[in-house]
C-alpha cells in the first residue's frame, strides 16, 4: 500500500486512548428560557416586537375577550408581553409545528405561539398577572417538562447481536419493540439481510440490499481485482488471487512458470470457500496439485490466495486486527471506524508452513470460533492479555517494539476506503433494484467487520477480509460502544438537519441524543464520546480519483431503462453506444452487438446463480474497458478509462442541454440516481479474437482526442502526496 503516514491524526486519535466522559448539554432547540417562566405584569417590564398595527389589533381582540369573560380592565399594568425566543430557529421542538403553548396560571386556558422559519420571534400577548411558559401543560399548573419523540427501533429480526443491541438501546432510552410494531418505526435492525422484513416503506435498516453477496469471497475478490487493474500500486495490500475452479488451469500455469524461473521459490497458499464463515473449511497448500487430492476431482466455488507466510508476531503468536466500520450511506459515501478494536491471536506458536504443519489450525489461523476450541485459549479479564485483546493494548506493544503507529493507522484508513469503494459500484446497483428511484422504501446502513493482519517485513496490514458484523462473547466492550454509536449517528432528528462539519455534528448528537422522558433541565446518565470516526467523506481528496467505476456504473444505471432489474439488455446497450457516439465506420452497430452477445455469455457460465438474463455490471465494465483500450491505444489503461468516460459524460450532459448527468469528475457522486456497480474481467484473460482486429477511429482523430483528453486528466489528477497519505 503506497500510503505514508505522515499526519494522520493526532497521536492522541491513533494510539486510540479512550475518550473523556462528555455531559451532553441541553438539546440546541430548547429556548434559553426556563422550562416554566413566570412573571407579574408590570409596564416597564416587556418588550414589543410587532407594529402598531397589529398591537392594536390584539389589544381591541383581548379587550373583547376580557368584557366577555367577565374580566375588569386594568389601565396601570397595561398589555403583558413575553417574548418566546428559540435559540434554534425553525428548528421543530416536537411534531408540532415549533408550537410553544402558555398555560394562564390558575385557568387552565392555553394560547399557542410559534417560532418563525427566518429566526424572528413571535410576541405572545395576555393579561394575567402571573402566566407560565411551558412546552406542555397540566391543568394543576404543576411544572412539565419537554418531551421528545422516542425514537423507536424494530429489533425483532435480530439476531446474533441482539444482547448488544438491546444494552445500546436501554443507554440511548430508546424505545424497543423486540416483536415487531404495525406502524412504522424509526430504525429496523436486521440479523442476516436486507430482506429479513420486506414490505418496509419508510425508516432506516442496518442492512444493505446486496451486502450478504458482495461479501462472499468471489465477488469481493473480482471487485478489488477490478480496481487492481486500474490502480495497481494502490491496492497492492490485496494478495493474488484465482478464482475456483474456473481459473484453475491460469493457477498451476502460473505457479509452474514461477517455480521454474526461480527453484527456491516455495509458495503456501490459502483456499477459502466461497460462502465460508468463521474459519470454516479453509485449509493451506502448498501447490496446485495439492486441491486435486485434498478437495477431490470437482473442486467447490472457493478463492485461492497467496499465504502472508511472514506475519508479525506477538508473544510468538499470529493475530489480526479486526475493526468495525460503518457505511453510513452510500450516496453520498459515508464511512466511518471505530477507534477500538480487536485482536484476535492464534493459540500456537507460529512457524514458517511446511509439509508437516499446514493442518494446524491453531497455529495459521485466527478466527475466535476455531481457536476458542482449543485447550491454550486464555480466557482474561485484562484487556490486554489473552486470546483476544483490545487493538489498543496491542498498538502499545507494537509501539514499544518501535514500530510507527501514526503509520499503521494510515495503512488502515487507508485499506478501509479503498476496500469499500470497490464495493459500493455493485452495492448500488442492487440498491436500485430492491429500492427503485421515486418509489417508498427505507434508506440502508450496515457495520461491517474487517479482518486485517500485519505483515512482519513491511508492518503493513493487508489482505482485508470483509466480513458482516458478527459478533462474539469476548467482545462485549466493543460492540456495544459501536452499536450504540451507530445508533446516535443514526439518529433521525439529526437526519432532518445535516450538518456540513462533522465534528459539529458529533457534538450536536452528544447533545441531543438522550431520554425522551427527560426535560431539558435534568442531566441523568451522560453519554460517552462518540466512538466512531469518520473518514470519509473527511478524506475525499485523498481518495476520489479512484472511484472511476462509480462513473462506469452510473453509465450503467442510466441505460438499464427498466426499473427494479439488474442486467443491460442488447437495445440499452446499443442506446449506449449511440447516446454516446462511440459508433463509426469502424464500429459498426453490428460490431456492438457481437461484443455484447460475447461478453454477455461469457459473464453467464461466470454467474450461474442469476436469475436475469442480459449484461451484468461485471461485464459492462469489461466492454467499457475494451472500447477504451481500442480508441486511446498509447496510453495506460486507467487513462483510456477516464478519457473514455469524460467523452461519454460530455455527450451525455451536450443532450441534456449542459445539465450535469451521470458524471463524477467534480464532487465524485455517481448521479442523483441511487445506485451503481463495480467487478469485472480477469487479469491474465487474453482478449476474443474477434475483436483484436477493428480499428475503432481513424489515427488523427485518435491522436487528437487522446492529447485533450490526457491533458484534462492531468489537470484533474491528484497529487501524489494526496495520494500516498491521509492527512488532517
């Protein structure tokens, strides 16, 4: 990973100490005014904020009342005035309209007065001697506080994370309904998928459409293998990999060709089932060969990679660092890390593979669920020491050996977006299907686990594997903070007022975030700091000229036509092609059609699971890719790519009358559309001889278009100090 760690955060961040205990202050849409404010009427007391006009207006409608009502007119007191200031302006105190209402002390009669939009306030005017402001009223004139809205969360399809879940909303004085509720609620937290509840119109779930198969070990592979081939250098921390048992035959070819150019080359890899959890049916080899004994003649859907044979150790013993992140929204891109983690160690002594000891599971591998069955797990109280510690402890220890903390985290901000943006192209697209743009639906967030090790010679952490949150009984500390914070976050009253800076909204949520029941003049139990950090969109700058398949899936998007669907079909492809003026005397339509049947087949014995028929987001990237390689032949392929793409976006928003369409060349968001793909063709994979030969436009133009286009990329390209750091 070429990412330095100059200024990452504040050593105080990176070392992740644990944060002060922070009050939370009264909500900031609570009036500076007492909860219940009471005055006599004097003249020289109260001041006026309306005209004359209107003043005489009232004063005429209450002498009328007053005549009414049997009540004498006083001359010396004249009209009383309060003034109901909101420090909030036009920030709804409950459901009801900035409504304020004032009990007359003694007569149980109620006036309502509103707070403007535009932050000038509204003069409430009455008579008594003595009057009460309250947000609410009793008619024994006793003293209420305000109370805000529960917020109500539906947990009864939750699962594994459940005690956690329940802990975190009992903290936030929520309201639960573990069995399900026939009106709305605010937040759905779901055990498995998106899916566990369907019918949802409205509210927030903890689930993606889409998560559960992205996550899976092929799809996750081909979508950082797609970012590989334009990015190369920037997701070198993802090992080689091949995919089983279709690149069965490029494994041994290239391993064969390894061993022979080099003799002391003595390679381990690790096979992992496709759809495999916690440890389940991993096992190392050595050499190609060895699948063919060990997982017989048919091998399983699985993913083999190069082994980390060289990781660093503590106390003799293999850990990785496993960190919770949440993605907050995928448009605009929101992403967050926890700032403690785990660290989950192996339960024998490490030693370089070989023949004799690939079986040991306890030695190679760290997943809590295999290790905690063996006979040297220690289970301690400490944080740490033990089978698993916290990230922390250990970042001490690392410290202390002299390794570059400030470094390390960089390395892990780093890996966590780049790992993500690979992921969020298809997350759209299945985004859009399950919630189509202009239909109800709820909006999505997920905290996903990342399980990352370091590596000895580079201390670098590398090869993340993505895993959906599924806790353990160890982790008790953890996951609760990072439920419970994800929860605040998540909060919909801070949803209806986005803010700009984020550390502004953290200590809103501080704020806000509390008992419904409890007014605004009472403490109660302070929450602690927000143990969640967020990271991007805090790093855009660093990080947004990799998302270049977002642009490719917005394409994608735009000509799909039908909505709730997954697959391009032939005339949306050709739509492409002519929208796009990518056609001419060297590409014919009938080329395009060619193309698509071909790469469309061959995405289809790839994806045997689908149940749609036509072009997946997979294989639309590979054609986008072939056409880019074929117009702007002299350069590298990540320039074809963004020249091809800011030609096509130029055409597109020319028909749309210079209006911005699917374009990500300048705030870096795919379209106001929501959703979008990303993985694609595999390295090594020679290119259809039908297609070596067209020549796609004439050398001058090619030549043309290539310089303006290269040149605006340029303009537009990062730094290399943006994109080798995280910085402040």
């Amino acid at each position: 990973m070429k990412s330095s760690g100059e200024g990452v955060e504040k050593p105080e961040e990176d070392t992740v100490e644990p944060d002060d205990v922070t009050v939370p202050s009264p909500p900031a849409s609570v009036s500076p005014l007492p909860a219940c404010y009471q005055t006599s009427a004097r003249r020289d007391s109260f001041k006026t904020s309306v005209t004359g006009r209107n003043r005489s207006k009232i004063r005429s409608k209450l002498g009328k009342d007053e005549k009414n009502t049997g009540h004498k007119q006083e001359s010396d007191p004249g009209i009383q005035e309060i003034v109901a200031a909101n420090a909030n302006a036009g920030k709804p105190l409950n459901r009801i309209d900035n409504e304020r209402q004032i009990q007359i002390k003694g007569t149980g009669k109620i006036l309502q007065g509103k707070t403007e939009t535009n932050g000038n306030t509204v003069v409430l005017q009455q008579r008594p001697k003595e009057i009460k402001v309250c947000p609410h009223f009793k008619e024994d004139g006793n003293k209420v506080v305000k109370r805000r809205k529960a917020v109500t969360v539906d947990t009864s399809k939750a699962k594994t994370s459940s005690e956690a879940l329940k802990l975190s909303i009992r903290q936030l004085k929520w309201k639960e309904f573990p069995v399900g509720r026939r009106s709305a609620c605010d937040i759905y937290w779901h055990g498995v998928s998106f899916h566990d509840n369907d019918h949802i119109l409205s509210g927030q779930v903890n689930k993606f459409p889409g998560m559960i198969e992205m996550l899976r070990k092929i799809n996750l592979s081909r979508a950082v293998r797609t970012m590989q081939e334009l990015f190369p250098e920037e997701y070198n921390f993802y090992p080689r990999s091949w995919i089983l048992p279709e690149e069965f035959q490029l494994f041994s070819t290239q391993i064969r060709l390894a061993k022979e150019s080099d003799a002391s080359l003595k390679p381990t890899f690790i096979v992992k089932p496709d759809g495999g959890s916690q440890g389940d049916g991993i096992f190392l080899i050595r050499d190609p060969s060895d699948l063919r004994i060990i997982a017989g003649s048919q091998t399983k859907q699985s993913v083999v990679q190069e082994y980390i044979d060289k990781p660093l150790l503590i106390d003799k013993l293999k850990f990785d660092i496993r960190l919770y992140v949440l993605v907050k929204s995928l448009e605009p891109l929101e992403i967050y890390i926890a700032k403690e983690g785990l660290s989950r160690f192996c339960t024998e002594p490490y030693q370089e593979p070989s023949q004799k000891n690939l079986n040991h599971v306890f030695m190679h591998l760290t997943n809590y669920s295999l290790n905690v069955q063996s006979g040297n797990f220690v289970h301690s109280d400490s944080l740490s020491s033990g089978s698993k510690r916290t990230f922390s402890s250990v970042l001490f220890r690392l410290a202390s050996k002299g390794v570059d903390i400030k470094k390390v985290w960089s390395d892990i901000i780093s890996l966590v977006i780049k790992t993500v943006i690979a992921l969020v192209p298809e997350l759209k697209v299945y985004y859009q299907a399950d919630i189509p743009p202009g239909k109800p639906g709820p909006s999505c967030f997920q905290i996903l686990g990342f399980d990352i090790p370091i590596d000895e010679r580079t201390t670098k952490p590398v090869s993340p594997g993505v895993f959906e949150y599924v806790p353990s009984p160890v982790d008790e500390e953890v996951k609760v903070g990072v439920i419970r914070d994800t929860l605040r976050l998540m909060d919909p009253a801070q949803k209806k007022s986005p803010m700009s800076n984020p550390e502004q909204q953290q200590e809103d949520i501080l704020a806000e975030v509390g008992s419904p029941e409890r007014g605004p003049g009472e403490r109660g139990d302070a929450l602690p700091s927000l143990c969640l950090k967020q990271v991007f969109p805090k790093y855009t700058k660093q990080f947004n000229y990799l998302r270049s398949v977002e642009r490719i899936t917005a394409l994608f998007l735009r000509f799909l036509g039908v909505r709730g669907t997954m697959r391009l079909g032939p005339t949306g492809f050709r739509t492409f092609i002519r929208n796009c003026k990518l056609s001419n005397s060297n590409l014919s339509m009938a080329s395009v059609d060619i193309l698509y049947i071909d790469i469309t087949r061959r995405w289809a014995g790839m994806l045997p699971d689908s149940r749609e028929a036509g072009m997946a987001l997979q294989a639309f990237v590979e054609a986008f890719f072939y056409l880019a390689q074929r117009r702007f032949k002299s350069l590298s392929l990540r320039e074809q790519v963004l020249s091809l793409l800011e030609v096509c976006e130029a055409q597109l928003e020319n028909q749309a009358g210079g209006v911005p369409g699917a374009s990500l060349a300048e705030d870096g968001n795919s379209s106001s559309r929501r959703s979008v793909s990303c993985s694609r063709t595999h390295p090594g994979r020679p290119q259809h001889p039908n297609h070596a030969s067209a020549q796609f436009c004439s050398p001058a133009v090619q030549r043309r278009a290539s310089s303006q286009d290269y040149r605006l990329h340029q303009r537009h390209r990062p730094t290399q100090t943006q994109k080798a750091s995280v910085e402040n």
